[in-house]
C-alpha cells in the first residue's frame, strides 16, 4: 500500500461524509432517488461481479443476471410465507452466495475447453433456461410461484432494527429506502475491498494471463481449468448476494425483473467504463444508472410539451443508450472509459 | 390421430426455418469467424415488414390473390433485410476486425440491442397478426395432417438450401466465398476483394433471413420485436449442432433441432408423468387418482431443448456433426 498524503486523506475522508450524507439529501428531493441510489449501488454490485468474470478473465458471459435471480429466489423462499420460512439474514445471503456460485461452476464446466463465442451463447441460453424455470416452476409442485412471483417477502433485519420500516437516529428520521442504502453502502465497501485485493492476488493475476493468453498461461503452469472455474464461481457469488438483497430490498420478486436485458446493462455498465478496473467498472455502473434516470425525468416531459404526447418511451431510450454505449465504445474507446492499464494496451493492439 | 407422424411434419416445418436461419450465421462465421448476435433481430425485422406491407394490401382492398400478397410482403423484407445486414457490417463489424475477440462480440450484441428497440419504437409492443387471407387447406398423410402453409415452407426452404449451395459451389463468386473461408489472406493475394466477399455473406443472410422471417411469421400467425430472440438463439444451435462454418451441417443442424424440438414438445409431458413411475405413482397416489397426471415438465418447456442440444454437442462433439475443424479456444 502506498502512503496517502494528508491531502489525499482529506480528500478521502471528504468523500465518505458525502456517501454518508447522500440518502438524507436525496430524500429531500424525494424518496424515490434514494431508491435510484440503491438500486445503482446493487449494479455497481453485479457489474463488480460481472468484471470478473469478463474484465479479468476475458470469458463474455451474458447471462449473467441468472445469478442474481438465484440469489433472489434464494432469499425470496427462505424468508417469506411462501413456505412459511423466515431464516435470518446471515444464513441467507451466504448461503445464496453459495447456490449462485455453485450454478456459475455448473454453468461454466461445460464451455471451460471452447471459445468465447461459444461461451457468450451458451450463458445466453442459460439466462433463459433460468427465466423459464422461475416462470414454470408452479407446476406440479408449486416452487416459485410462476409469472406471479413472490410476494410479501421479510426485509433486512439485525436483531431488532428492520431496515423496511422506518426509524429515527439523534433526532433524524431515517426512511426504510435511507437504511437499506447504508447496509448496501458498507456491503459495497467489503465488495471493492475484497475485488482490488483479487486485482493484484495471485487468482487475479491468472485471470488476466488466461485473458491475454490462455496458451502461455497454461504453458506458465496456470490450472486454467480451475482458475477459469473459480472466476465463475466467484462472479457469479456477488450476483447471488446482489439478489439476496434486491429481493429483500424490494418485498416482491418475479421473474420479469431478471430478463435477458437486465444482463446486457451489467455487461454495458462493465463495457463502458472499462474491463478490468475496478474503479472504472464502478464509474461505469454508477453512470448508466443514473443517466437513464435523469432522462426519465427530463425527457419524458420534455416529448409531452414539444409533441404533446409520449414518442419514445424511457425504457425504450433506456435500452438504446445501452446498445449505443455498446457500439460506440467498442469502436472509439475499446478499452472502455476508465480503461485498466494493461488492458488498454491490449485492446489497442494491432488497431492500425 | 398419428402424433409421432405429425409431429415429424411439424419437425420439419420449423426445421427448415431453422435451417434458412441457421444458414445465415454459419455463412459470416465461416468467413470472419465471427458470431453475428444481430441476425436473429434481421430475421425479425423481415417479418415486421412483411407484415406491414402485406397487411397495408390488404387494407387497400385491392383483389390480389393471397399469394401474390405474400409475394410483395417478401420481396419488400428482403431489400430492407439486406440492407441492414450490410450496415451491420460496415458501421459495426468491419471496422473491428483486426481488434481481439472481445470487441465484435460486444458491438454484435449492441447492435442487436439498438436494432430490437428500434423495432419496438416502429411496430409497438403488441405483436402484428398476419391477416387471414390465407385459407389454409390440410391434407391428410398416412394419419397425420399437412397444411398448404407447411408444404410451402418446407419446399421454399429445399429451393433455398438447394440455390445457395448451387451458387457456393459452381459460380465464381462462390469460389471466391470459399477462397475467402479458407484463408482471408491467401485469398487476398489470389486478386479476390475480401471485404466485397464479406459484406456479400452478409447480405445474402440477411435476405435468406428476411424469407425466414415471413415463413415463421406466417406459420405461427404473428410477429413481434423479440421474437427474432428464441428463434435466433435456436438457429445458431443448429449451426453448432451441424458444425459451425459448414453449409450442409447448417441445414442438417437446423431440421434436427426442429425433430428434437417437436418431438421433445409431444412426448415430454408423458415421460415426465409421475403417476406412470412406481416410486413417485405411490408416493404421490393421493393426487395422482385426483388428477390422473402429475406431469414434472410440459411443453411449456419447448424452448429448453435447444439449448439442451447446444449443451449437449459442446460437451461431447464441440466441431458439431459435419463440422471437420475443433473449436478450440484460438
């Protein structure tokens, strides 16, 4: 670690109070941004994932939000009255960590000899196999509860304090969405923590030389098999933690929210701020999160005055600046906004 | 009624699209070594145009033979088609080429992405009906029934596979394609315009994808912007299931996957009947005299078995059935 100057440290120390104060400023504007706050935080959080997966070790993997599904569905069965269970918080998220990593090594055995191209089609047909499953799962025996989804399903809670309801702290009311963005906030926390010690471990190192060359790293004595597994797997837990809270954030899951576009966004927010860096990923995550957002706010009523009726929906724009993100960043900044070092130098490579 | 024979003939019938389809990602991949996500979308937009031509004749009252309606709706799709197919690869894919693998993966998905919506911003989220103009006559065959539309699916489709080859393997363009699919390189050296073979493969898919398009559509009776999803993803299974790269495995893949598919939709729900079973039929007795099946998986999971196949050849066969080189990781 190298050491901060005392500026850097004030700088730093700047920022956390701005992370600390934001619900309570975003809740004057309303309470509907806090929950844009904590949905973007849960983004960053599979687009983190995600990074692994294709920033690091260079496998396209784009069903990426059946992860987030199984982590889901894992809470959404444990802790609602669908089968009448309500396990605690700390049996849940791990274990749907657990489940989520699991599917990723299932997933990613049988492609672990081909290409990329094959893989990116294989995970696409596993997202929908995922979906399918959530939405037939009702019959004969009903586990899911199909196209319904569940409901009703027990939030976040220590102890006493339930992070739905709300509460007041030293005289400052703290709303249920206000609470959830500080446990997401010190998850989040962990997570960057732990994914820039992988950047420069041993694992992440293999990853990157798997990336950039899968022959040499073999040749180097890299267990690709293994090490391609463990990227999965590991990508695929943070997608499983991400649902848990999603589903106990929300009450209410179905299997609406984890179509095939719901990865294409985690795999945009990665794209465009830069495979492989952890920082840009986030910047990444946190921009696609937003913008759409404010467009949402400004351009709808924008078409309302200009046209006086409503042309082009805000989902509609919101899935086309991703496509064009896509594009574009391929074609101009290949190597994303924030792009990692080393991974710049390779995507310019041979681009005469 | 026979349900083996008719499923074979429904087999068949969603087998040959399939095949057409599939044709069009093995072309692009056999020549770039490229998976062209955005195809499947072509295919879609191909039927969204038929449709609207088709259903706009028809709204002018002029008294056309249904035929010729179909006719005019097909040959409106394939221009279009063709012309998405070329910008796909001179905005999307050309100028990547020599980028790594990464990279045009990424912007086919994009593309695909920008193209569905733009379809949903056109046509709306509400699928179009093909309108009845159409009475489509069955015929009886040995127990089963085969429709006019079914016939006619299946024979355009032999002519398709038939003129493609034909023009892959006895006209000088073909070579060329060939030259091309063997080594960009040598090829270039041998006087041919890589980039014109390219951009060709791309187009001819598309506009083989555009009578896809309009045989799916008028088969199942509707269009929608993410129908161009299933089908897509089901077709680039049959290209790997016949061997990616390969023209023959292409249409090979693509009426097998269609067997596998219709026969896995008849017979599923009576394989995976509990109450058939020893085990589950006495565990299960209760609900089993009540409701007579407990069936674990219906046709409801149609859509699996592609994907089951796709898995299936990776693990086993990755070059596919026809296919000679192994897909190892380049």
């Amino acid at each position: 670690m190298k050491h901060k100057s005392p500026a850097q440290w004030f700088g730093l120390a700047l920022v956390a109070l701005a992370l600390l104060a934001l619900p309570l400023v975003l809740t004057q504007v309303g309470t509907a941004w806090v929950r844009i706050a904590n949905l973007a935080i849960l983004f960053v959080f599979l687009s983190l994932g995600l990074n692994i997966v294709v920033g690091m070790a260079g496998l396209l993997d784009l069903g990426y939000i059946a992860f987030y599904a199984v982590g889901a569905y894992t809470w959404a069965l444990l802790a609602s009255p669908h089968f009448n269970l309500h396990l605690p918080f700390w049996v849940i998220l791990p274990l749907g960590a657990l489940c989520a990593g699991l599917a990723g090594a299932v997933l990613g055995a049988p492609t672990l000899r081909l290409r990329g191209d094959y893989l990116a089609i294989v995970t696409l047909g596993f997202g929908e196999i995922v979906r399918i499953l959530m939405n037939n799962l009702s019959a004969p025996f009903n586990v899911t509860n199909g196209p319904k989804g569940i409901t009703r399903i027990d939030g976040f809670s220590v102890g006493n304090i339930n992070f739905s309801a709300s509460d007041s702290l030293f005289g400052i009311a703290f709303t249920g969405p206000a609470k959830y963005y500080y446990v997401l906030l010190f998850l989040l926390l962990f997570v960057i923590v732990v994914n820039l010690r992988l950047q420069k471990s041993r694992i992440g190192r293999a990853w990157v030389a798997i990336r950039e060359d899968e022959t040499a790293a073999k040749a180097a004595g890299i267990d690709t098999r293994n090490v391609k597994l463990l990227a999965f797997a590991m990508g695929a837990s943070f997608g499983g933690v991400a649902g848990g809270m999603f589903a106990a954030m929300q009450g209410f899951i179905s299997p609406e929210s984890f179509a095939l576009h719901e990865s294409i966004m985690v795999l945009s927010m990665v794209v465009l701020g830069g495979m492989g860096n952890v920082w840009g990923v986030i910047a990444g995550a946190l921009l696609l999160s937003f913008v759409p957002e404010f467009l949402r706010y400004t351009v709808e009523p924008a078409q309302k005055a200009l046209f006086g009726r409503l042309l082009v929906e805000p989902e509609v724009l919101r899935m086309l600046i991703f496509g064009i993100a896509l594009v574009l960043t391929m074609r101009f900044r290949p190597a994303g906004l924030w792009p990692e070092s080393r991974h710049k130098r390779e995507m310019n490579e041979g681009r005469a | 009624m026979d349900i083996f024979l008719q499923q074979i003939i429904n087999g068949l019938t969603t087998g040959s699209v399939y095949a057409i389809v599939a044709l069009g990602y093995t072309m692009v991949y056999g020549v770039i070594q490229l998976i062209n996500f955005a195809h499947g979308e072509v295919v879609m937009i191909g039927a969204m145009v038929a449709f609207t031509v088709i259903t706009a004749l028809v709204g002018a009252g002029l008294p056309l033979p249904p035929i010729v309606l179909v006719l005019a709706g097909v040959l409106a799709a394939i221009p279009v088609c063709m012309a998405i197919g070329y910008l796909l690869e001179r905005a999307a894919y050309r100028p990547l080429r020599h980028a790594p693998r990464l990279a045009p993966l990424i912007t086919a998905i994009g593309m695909s992405i920008i193209l569905q919506h733009l379809a949903l911003l056109v046509w709306g989220r509400d699928p179009l009906a093909f309108p009845q103009i159409i009475d489509n006559p069955s015929f009886a065959l040995g127990g089963a029934a085969i429709s006019a539309v079914q016939i006619a699916i299946i024979l355009l489709s032999v002519t398709m596979m038939a003129g493609l080859t034909w023009f892959v393997y006895r006209t000088r363009f073909g070579i060329a394609i060939r030259a091309t699919a063997e080594d960009v390189r040598v090829a270039a050296l041998m006087g041919i315009d890589a980039n014109r073979v390219i951009a060709a493969t791309f187009t001819i898919g598309a506009a083989m994808g555009a009578v896809a398009g309009v045989m799916y559509g008028t088969y199942y009776g509707i269009a929608h912007y993410t129908m161009g999803f299933t089908l897509g993803l089901k077709a680039f299974s049959a290209a790997v299931l016949g061997g990616i790269g390969n023209l023959a495995g292409a249409m090979l893949g693509g009426i097998l996957l269609g067997l596998v598919e219709a026969l896995g939709a008849g017979y599923i729900g009576d394989l995976t009947d509990l109450c058939q079973w020893p085990l589950f039929g006495d565990l299960l007795a209760e609900r089993c005299a009540a409701d007579g099946h407990v069936v674990l998986f219906g046709s409801n999971y149609q859509d699996v078995f592609a994907f089951l196949v796709l898995i299936a050849v990776l693990v086993f066969r990755p070059s596919g059935l026809l296919g000679e080189r192994v897909a190892e990781r380049a």
